[in-house]
C-alpha cells in the first residue's frame, strides 16, 4: 500500500496549481491571439454611453456589513457544529445519544437566539422603511 | 518530499504575503496580502496533519473575516484609505530616525539570543519526539474531546458568539441622523 | 484514514509494474498519476462547462418554442469551440481607472476556488481523487473563494454597475451559504463522518436508501440546499449580482476576452460541482442498486451513475433558469434569512432527534424492518 | 528541513510582522490586520507544538477557538470602526481621543 505522507492533499495542490497554469495560459493564448489597439475611449469604465462621473470607490450602506456580521458568526458557529455531527451518530451508538443530543441541542439554541435577536431587531430586512411602509398600507 | 515542498511553498506564502500587509500602502491590498497569507498558514496547518484545523482557517478567515474587512474598507470612505508619510516597510517617519532603528534592534537582538539561550535547555530537556509520516484522522479525536474534555469551553464559546453578534449588530446598526 | 484514487489502484497487480517503470519511486508514480487524471477531470470539466452554455441556449429556446444554435456543426454542437475561440481573440481591455492587480487577481481566486473542489467529488468508488476525511467541509470552505472573487472583480473594476454587482454578489453568496451549510451539518450527523466515501457508502443504489428518503428532515433539507446552491453560484433565479437589466452584467461588467471567459467557465464548473454534491450527498451518488462487487468494471458503472444523477440535476438548473422570474434584493435576503436558516436549523435539530429516537434508522428501515 | 524550529520561526516571523504593523499603521482596520496575524501565529505555535511535542490533540482545539475568538473579535472590531467613522467621518487612530461621543 501507499504510504501516508501521499495522502489526500496531493491532488488539492494539483488542481489548484492547475487553475492557476489555465489562468497563465489563457492570458497568454490572449496575448498571442488578440488585437492590441488600446484607446481612452475604450478604457473608460462602462457608464451607458456617458463620461464616468467619479469614482466607484464610494461608501456603501452599512446592511452589506450587518449581513456579513451575521454570516460570520453562524459561520463559525457551525464549523464547531462539524466534529460533533461526524461522531453523533458513534456517540449514540456507544449509548450517549442522549448526553450528545443535549450538548447539540444547547448549542444550537444558543444560535436560534442570535437569529431571534436579530430578526425581532429589524436587522434581517433589507429595506427597513420599505417593508414598514407596505405593512402600513396593508393594515 | 511533497510534504516538504507543500511546507516550503506555504511558508514562502506566510511570509512573503505577511511582508505584503506590511509594506504595501492600499488598504484593499492589505486585505488581499492577508489572504494570502492566511491560506500559507493554513498549507501549514496541513503539512502539521491538522486538516480539520487547516480547513476551519480556510473557513473562517478566507471565507469570513477577510470579506468582512472588505466590506469594512468599502464602508469607511471607499478609496481614501492610502496613509501619508512612510518610509521603508511603511513605518511612519514619526517613529524614529535611524538611531532608533538601530538601536531598537541591537537591544532586540541581545534579548533574542538571551532568549534563546534560556529556552534551549527546555528545548533540550524535552527533546522533540521522533515523528513518523502518518497523519491520522483529527476529526473523531476532536469531536470527542469537544463533547468530553473540553464540553464547558464549547457551550460557551456559543454564548460568546452569541454576545458578539448582539454587539456587534448594536453597535453597527444604522441610526438616523440627528 | 484518507483513501485516494491511487491508494485505491495499488491494489491492483499492474500497479506494481507501473512501480517498476518508475524505479520504485513511489512519490513520482503517484504524481504521475493524479497529475494524468487532473487533466483528465479539468478537461472534462471544461467540456461541460462548454456544454453547458451550448445546452443553456438550447433548452431555453426549446422552452421559448425557437431553434437556438444550429449553425456551427452539427446541431450548432460546435458553438462553444467558437464561443472559445472568440474568447481568445477579443482584445483585453482594462478601464483606466482599475485596480490593476486586483484586476488581475479576481478571476484567479474564482477558479481556483472553483478547481479545489474537484478534487474531492466522488466519481465512483475507487475514481475520487482524494476522499479526505474533511471532504465535504473542505469542499464548502475552499468555495467561498469564489465570494472574494466575485466582489474583487466588482472592486476592482472601479465601474458602478460592477461594483453594485460585487457587492451584491459578495453578500449573496456568504448568505446563502448558511443554509447550505447547515444542511451539509444534517447529512453529516446522519452519515456519521464528513468524507464523501463515509456519505455515500451509508446510502444505497434504490430510491429509498438514498438521504433524501432517510428521513423527513433530511427531504426537507434537500430542497433548502437546492435552493440555497442555485443561489450560491449566482443562477437564475437568484441571478442579482449580474442582472442583466439592472446591472449591465454585475461584477464583470469590464471584463473582456479571456478573463471574462474564466470568470464564466468558474460559474459554469461551479453549477456543475453544486449538482455533482447534491446527488451524492442526497441521490445516492454512484451507488449501483444490489452490486456490492468491488471490480473495475463497476467503477465505470458507478461513473455513468454519477453522471447521470448529476446531469438531469444539471438540467432541472436551466429549466429553473428559464421559468422563474428574478427576485428582488429585499426579497432574496428574506428567503435566505428568515425562511430558508430557520428551515435549516429546523432540520438539524430534527435529524439530530430522529438519531437519537430511531436509532439511525431511516423511514423504510423503520416500515420495512431491515437490519441496521 | 520540517522541524519544529522551522514552524516556531516562521511564527516568530508572522507575530512581529503582525506586531509591526499593529505599531505603524495609523487606520484602525490596517491595525485589526495586524492583530489577526499575530492570533494565526499564536494558533500555528500551538499546533506545531500539538504534534511536536504533546503529541495529542488539545493544541487542536486551542487553536480551533482561537480562530473562533479571532473572527469574533473582528466582526465586534470592525462594527466599532464603522460607528466610529459614521461619527468622526475617518479612522484615523489619533482621533479616537474620546470615550464617549
């Protein structure tokens, strides 16, 4: 048999190695096969036709933030989720579903709070006002 | 030797990207250098036969915290984040002339060697065990000490993301201007 | 321990004289061989990619009562040779006002998220290239890659559309990945182990050994992965971050030529590996019904199974493309937060007690009475 | 050329980058930067010392909550930052002078 030290992470850095080979490759293929004509008119950034008026580099509402808080923590809270689901099934057949089934469910109400919290708090809507508005004309 | 070379090029990543985040002056870059660099960290948690750890990083750092700085970037004034007045290795020249620097480095060096010094008798006392190439499987063992040993610290980091969340989500929440 | 498609030929004799050519060299042999079968995968790969915007157009227009391409070879089989080739010789063009590097960069990190994930889909048995005992985790998290790719492209584009895009398309993405995830969390519990050969050596070649019929829960859970995956790699319906009739084309609005091809054959991949996971994760994978036989011949069995189950997923993706219409963005957050986590979370914990109460056992098991 | 020297070096290594750019930079996300690299040299030190010298698996979980606490800490960070530009309208360090307001 084949010694460990082949194990699983070979392939990973080959395919990985491969992207970036496809990724050299293509731009190279473009560089031989394509026209070179550079202009400025070509190189402004698209703005249907008209003279780009600043920069795209603005700042941006802070609900792509909140998003991204919410998704980390769930993020992290189910990556510590994983171990404990792969022996779940060892657990219960060593005769401890029960005591896993409370440390699993304990955990996982402590996440259902988070969402909770932020779903009482208005921080899942996208748009606040929006939303408020059509519940109004609704009532 | 695909071992050893795997280690070779992700600690070439850590480092050089580390020394990406440090040097360069756009922010944005930072972010991405720190990707990088992250990702070497995590080929290094690999080669040590951590994958459960090595994927984790993957994970939260390039999948989470990294877009969340990004989003960050984005929030607080777009392009105006490139810092005035650096020198080499984007030190601000408010940290000191060539003395300082040079100085700050003979005593660095001086405590370094003191260290070592110190710390080589641990070493040798608890001389480092001979390791083989198996990489057994992380994922049951961490499982078990996660549901056993360490059962206590588990349930509470929940709490802990719990209050970070509510936090955080306080914290960052748009209000409306006065 | 990790098996691997070469751990799995060395049981073989011609191993052994494949051994002999390479001095006994066991690293180069190795190489040598999940370096011929990477090829072999990415050049698979690229062909579906290939075919998949040949068959887009197709079953759209069979849908839409037209003919679709029909002038490059026969059938109009040849048009993504000439969407290659056309590719190819666009001339880049980079705005002015980029981010060089990151320019550069962004297509890099989608396909590279995108390529990693191959290496762990089960083909067959012996025909997966690594089964990391990770493998199902590694597969979720070396893909949100493609996350930082998609907003580094709308960034760095220094175009508002892009930008919009990217910054859309970043939230999407993240979001939606919560309740996939938490849907791989329930398989898991159920399988009892996060590599692919431990998921799909638990279910069985009929219908009702297979995940999806395990138990309630884990019916549920199939459809909010389904639902959450399209979303994932940004189709229709969930098709925001490159809507084209509010956003020009999103976050590769100034991309041209080569890069914005990469950018595509990423998503197109991406559908594919989505779908590939999905059937072996719930469909059974490569199982064959009532072989357990371990012989080469079966791999190939096993191989057009997979194919096959993965396909006519593919082929639901485009259905759904060309039938339902976009969501709003209010509308694409509620999904994700307010219906499909709880849904999730709903399931996890429903699976985990259905462990517990049955034993492990499935719903057929159950009526049927079969051994554990 | 693997040895447990070589990890704690290039721990070494990515802690006083870190240090550094945790000292010089003057915007509050480059410093969060900064300190992210320092918990990952943290985390390789204890895994590196996990199969080194321990030889179990508890460096693994060190580590493991580590990277739980560092992406807790940068979400908590990162909504201060923001609050703190949505009122100072920069992030720039010097001008946190304040504790309230």
């Amino acid at each position: 048999m084949i010694p460990a030290s082949f194990d699983g992470l070979m392939p990973v850095v080959i395919f990985m190695g491969l992207a970036v080979l496809l990724f050299f490759g293509g731009h190279y293929a473009s560089v031989l096969l394509a026209p070179k004509k550079p202009s400025h008119l070509k190189s402004t950034p698209y703005e249907c036709g008209e003279q780009p008026v600043g920069s795209a580099w603005s700042m941006f509402n802070v609900r792509f933030y909140v998003v991204g808080l919410i998704f980390i923590i769930f993020d992290v809270e189910s990556v510590l989720m994983f171990p404990v689901a792969s022996i779940f099934r060892e657990l219960n057949d060593m005769g401890q579903g029960g005591y896993a089934l409370i440390i699993f469910l304990s955990f996982i109400s402590v996440l259902i709070e988070g969402i909770a919290y932020c779903w009482r708090k208005g921080d899942l809507d996208w748009v606040k006002s929006f939303q408020s508005s059509l519940k109004k004309e609704t009532k | 030797m695909f071992i050893q070379l795997l280690f070779a090029s992700s600690a070439t990543l850590t480092v050089g990207c580390a020394l990406g985040v440090l040097a360069t002056k756009n922010l944005m870059h930072s972010c991405i250098f720190l990707l990088g660099s992250l990702m070497g960290v995590a080929g290094l948690f690999a080669t040590l036969g951590a994958d459960f750890v090595a994927v984790t990083q993957i994970m939260v750092y390039m999948g989470g915290v990294v877009i969340l700085m990004l989003f960050a970037v984005m929030l607080t004034g777009g392009k105006d984040f490139i810092s005035r007045a650096q020198n080499l290795l984007g030190l601000p020249s408010s940290m000191g002339n060539k003395w300082t620097y040079s100085v700050g480095g003979l005593v660095g060096l001086v405590l370094l060697l003191t260290n070592i010094r110190l710390i080589s008798n641990v070493m040798n006392s608890h001389a480092p065990k001979v390791i083989g190439d198996e990489y057994p499987s992380t994922v049951s063992q961490i499982g078990h000490l996660l549901v056993k040993d360490h059962v206590l610290a588990f349930e509470i980091s929940s709490v802990l993301l719990l209050g970070a969340l509510v936090g955080a989500a306080i914290i960052a929440r748009p209000r409306k201007q006065k | 321990m990790n098996q691997t498609v070469v751990s799995y030929l060395s049981q073989y004799e011609f191993y052994d004289t494949l051994l002999a050519l390479f001095k006994n060299n066991q690293g180069a042999l190795a190489f040598t061989i999940y370096l011929l079968l990477s090829l072999a995968i990415v050049g698979m790969c690229a062909t579906i990619g290939g075919l998949g915007t040949y068959a887009e157009r197709k079953i759209s227009a069979d849908l839409q009562a037209r003919i679709g391409p029909n002038r490059v070879g026969p059938y109009g089989l040849l048009q993504m040779l000439a969407d290659g080739v056309k590719m190819m010789t666009k001339e880049d063009i980079m705005p002015f006002t980029a981010d060089k590097m990151l320019f550069y960069l962004a297509p890099l990190l989608c396909l590279t998220g995108v390529f990693a994930t191959l290496a762990v889909l089960p083909f067959s048995g012996g025909f997966i290239m690594a089964d990391l005992n990770v493998g199902i985790f590694y597969l979720v998290a070396i893909s949100s890659l493609v996350g930082v790719g998609v907003f580094l492209g709308g960034y760095a584009s220094n175009s508002k559309w892009s930008m919009l895009g990217g910054m859309r398309g970043a939230s999407q993405i993240i979001s939606y990945e919560i309740p996939v995830t938490i849907s791989i969390l329930a398989i898991t519990l159920l399988s009892g182990g996060m590599s692919f050969g431990t998921i799909v050596g638990h279910q069985g070649g009929l219908p009702h050994e297979w995940f999806i019929f395990h138990n309630p829960f884990s019916f549920l859970a199939f459809f909010v992965y389904g639902v959450g995956a399209l979303a994932e790699t940004n189709r229709a319906p969930f098709d925001l971050p490159e809507a084209e009739s509010e956003l020009v084309s999103g976050y590769h609005t100034e991309y041209t030529g080569m890069r914005f091809g990469f950018f595509a054959l990423a998503e197109y991949i991406e559908v594919f590996v989505v779908c590939g996971v999905a059937a072996s994760l719930f469909l059974g994978g490569y199982q064959v019904p009532g072989i357990s036989l371990d012989i080469l011949p079966i791999q190939a069995v096993q191989f057009v199974i997979f194919m096959t189950k993965t396909l006519l997923l593919y082929y639901v993706v485009i259905w759904i493309r060309w039938t339902f219409p976009r969501l709003r963005v209010d509308q694409l957050m509620a999904v994700c937060w307010k219906y499909l986590t709880p849904i999730a979370i709903f399931n996890l914990v429903g699976c985990a007690i259905w462990t517990v109460a049955f034993n492990g056992k499935s719903i057929a098991e159950l009526i049927f009475g079969g051994g554990h | 050329m693997m040895s447990l020297g070589s990890y704690l070096i290039i721990s070494l290594i990515l802690f006083v980058i870190g240090l550094v750019v945790m000292l010089s930079r003057k915007n509050i996300v480059a410093i969060l930067l900064g300190i992210e690299l320092i918990l990952n040299a943290a985390a390789l030190n204890f895994v590196a010392y996990s199969r080194y010298v321990t030889n179990n698996l508890d460096g693994h979980i060190f580590s493991l909550f580590i990277i739980v606490v560092a992406a807790a800490e940068a979400a908590v960070g990162l909504a201060i930052v923001i609050r703190f530009f949505q009122i100072k309208e920069t992030i720039h360090i010097d001008e946190a002078t304040q504790l309230r307001n």
